[in-house]
C-alpha cells in the first residue's frame, strides 16, 4: 500500500483527521481511536502478563535529564521557574523514580508501566512519524545484567506472540554489548521512502540508573546501579496493524480489533419492507451499528474502506449478507439472519499480509530500517541479504545498495 492510498483510506473511513494546521499530528476520531484501544488491550496484556503494573510518569522532562539527546529533537517549554522539556519517552523519569523508590535488594525485581504521550521534533507524517503520539512504556529494575537479560528475552518472546497475533509481520534486530542489550521489532511498510517503521524497542542497561544512583548513600536512595529493562511502544501500532490489513478496497479488520462486527447499511432511497435489525443483534450480544448514507452504494463503499467484517443491506424480503473477508455475499431471512451471522464470525479471517511473521537481523549496524523490506527473492546484484526468516523459509531481509 503506497501512502496516497492509505491516507486516503485513513480519512474516508473515518479512522482520523489529517488536517491540523501543524505537520505531523493527527486528531483520532471515534472509529480509529475504538481500534486503537482494541490493539491497547493486547500491549497492556503484555505488560500485565510479565509482572508490571501501571504508574503515572509526567511529561514535564527537567532540562538536565535529556542533555544526552540532540536538542533539535525534543520540543522545549518555560514558566518563571523551570525550563524542561515536553518528554520524548519515558525511560529517564522512570529510572529517577525507581532510584527514590528502591532502597534495598529486596524491593528488586521492580515492575512497572505508564501510558502518556510523547513529543519528538522534525517529524511531519501523521499517524507515521509523528511530532505527538501515545506511548505505552514498562520499565523493569533488576539486580544485574544476568537478570535483565532473561527478562529482556522473556519480554521479547511475549511481544513476537502478540504480533503474530495481531497478523503484523516483524523483522526483528539484536545487539549487545558488555553493558547493555536491545532487540527492535521493525514491520515493513513502504511510504513514500519509508521501509519499514520502528514498532517496539526493547533495552536494558545502566544508563539512567547510574546518572541517577551516582554517589547515593542515604535511606532516601538505592546505593546500587539497578539494571533497567525499558520497553516501548508507539500508536504507530495502529499505522502498521492497518498497514498489513487492507486490500484495493480499504482496510480489512479482525472481528477482535474492529468497534464493530456487523456494520447495517440504511440508505436514505431504501423502499425494503425489512425491519432494522440492529435491536435484535444487539440484544444477541453481537457489536452491531447502522450506517445511514444517500445510496446502498455509497454505504457498501464505506463500509468496505473501514473494514468492518460483515455489512448487512435491506432488501425487499431478505438480508442481503456481505463478507469483509472473502467478499462474498449471501442472502438469508429474518429467521436465520442470526444463526448465518455466527456461522460467518466463526469462520471469519482477514486478509493478513503475505509477508512472513517474524525475521531476524544479529547485525544492527548493517541495518538500515528506511531501507529494509521483506522479499520472496534470495539477494542478487541490486540486494543486500541481512538475514532470514527465524524459520528459514523463502523470504529474506534485504536492503537496496
């Protein structure tokens, strides 16, 4: 899908407003904000499922925190007293919590997580790079490296389960050092010169603990250098999950991650005898909404880009019944329009990318993730193999020259 197109889609199935006088933020509007916290659900799952529980960290950054990042990144604010800046993460304020927090070993390991939004300067493509975009962040304090490791691998394995949940092919990129780790999950898209887009990062190490445990003696702070493990993800997920669920038409979205499942279409030229059945399927516990439009087709159209998984149209004795999956259509009575509707549920699966799931680099400083993609084809003069698919199939991670 090329960018034209996605954000055509994005505007006219309603998932966000792209207009905001200032380049690079996006408005979500009720329908992509619903999917948003679909795909919300599964990361703090994660998060829950590995020990961590949630915080608030402000957004408000002391100025001194961040004088290790490139100042023309990060979106600086004064008031008579401080001068900080608008947080682009929130690793460094939760190491200087953790450093108040944590006054002996036992209190280690020390899990938690914080929802906020992050603000990064020079970026200017809504929904894919953005100056202002949610955060979804769990900090882990371990007593050494050796621990931080088998959480780092323990979070890893958790985060490869969600995506292949999800259907959102990753290629995956490891480093190491003597004193820190990291493991990127990238997923392949291409936008107007964007190969792939940043979807989690994964670090430990000592960086921000040491700056803030340096020299503490006292009660009020840890006298050790806890090793943290920092995990982040972005509302990019929702650019990358709608990325890899689409067709020619719109978008194509799970049953799970869609705000609703069956979508009524009630054109303003309809002369059906068929009553609305929308109060019906939701008493049956289905995620149903009507959508008025000027036309059946017009409606159908609507419906096809937001991707809703089944559309229902009135006809003059039966329902006609349509597919987000497989397109097909078939028409049922008042009677069996439940039973059918449960058959199509169950059966239901959307349209994933062919791309593999999951794809391994060992070499971060081979890779160029502006320019890594995912390909059927074994590297030739005009590729760069970087590594194959964690199950060595056909594909391979490659880059142009």
């Amino acid at each position: 899908m090329d960018q034209e197109r996605f954000y055509r889609f994005v505007r006219e199935g309603e998932i966000a407003f792209l207009d905001y006088p200032l380049n690079g933020i996006q408005v979500l509007l009720p329908f992509g904000k619903k999917i948003l916290r679909n795909l919300e659900t599964e990361i703090l799952e994660r998060f829950g499922s590995l020990g961590a529980e949630e915080i608030t960290l402000p957004e408000a950054v002391p100025s001194e925190f961040l004088s290790h990042l490139r100042q023309g990144e990060l979106f600086t604010a004064c008031s008579e007293e401080d001068s900080f800046h608008l947080s682009p993460s929130a690793e460094v304020q939760a190491a200087f919590v953790a450093s108040k927090i944590i006054k002996s070993h036992r209190q280690i390991p020390l899990k938690f997580f914080s929802i906020g939004t992050a603000h990064r300067n020079g970026q200017r493509r809504a929904l894919i790079k953005s100056k202002e975009f949610g955060f979804y962040e769990a900090n882990f304090f371990y007593e050494n490296k050796e621990e931080a490791e088998k959480g780092l691998a323990e979070s890893t394995t958790s985060l490869d389960k969600m995506f292949k949940k999800l259907g959102i092919p990753t290629i995956q990129v490891r480093e190491s050092d003597e004193e820190s780790a990291q493991h990127k999950f990238y997923t392949p898209f291409k936008f107007s010169g964007i190969f792939g887009g940043l979807a989690c990062s994964s670090l430990i190490g000592t960086r921000y603990t040491q700056q803030f445990s340096r020299g503490a003696q006292s009660r009020t702070q840890c006298s050790f250098k806890p090793y943290q493990l920092n995990i982040g993800l972005t509302t990019r997920i929702l650019t990358a999950y709608l990325a890899h669920h689409s067709d020619e038409r719109g978008f194509v979205l799970d049953k799970s991650i869609s705000p609703q499942e069956i979508a009524i279409i009630d054109p303003d030229d309809s002369n059906s005898a068929l009553a609305n059945p929308e109060s019906t399927l939701l008493k049956a516990g289905f995620k149903v909404a009507t959508f008025r439009s000027s036309n059946w087709r017009i409606g159908q159209e609507r419906i096809f880009i937001k991707g809703i998984p089944i559309s229902i149209s009135l006809g003059n004795s039966q329902y006609l019944i349509k597919r987000r999956d497989t397109l097909e259509e078939e028409r049922t009575n008042a009677c069996n329009l439940e039973p059918t509707i449960k058959k199509i549920l169950a059966e239901y699966s959307p349209r994933k990318s062919t791309l593999p799931v999951s794809a391994l680099v060992e070499n971060q400083n081979e890779f160029e993730r502006n320019r890594v993609y995912l390909s059927d084809k074994p590297f030739d003069g005009d590729l760069k193999l970087l590594g194959k698919t964690a199950d060595n199939s056909l594909a391979y991670v490659v880059q142009k020259y």
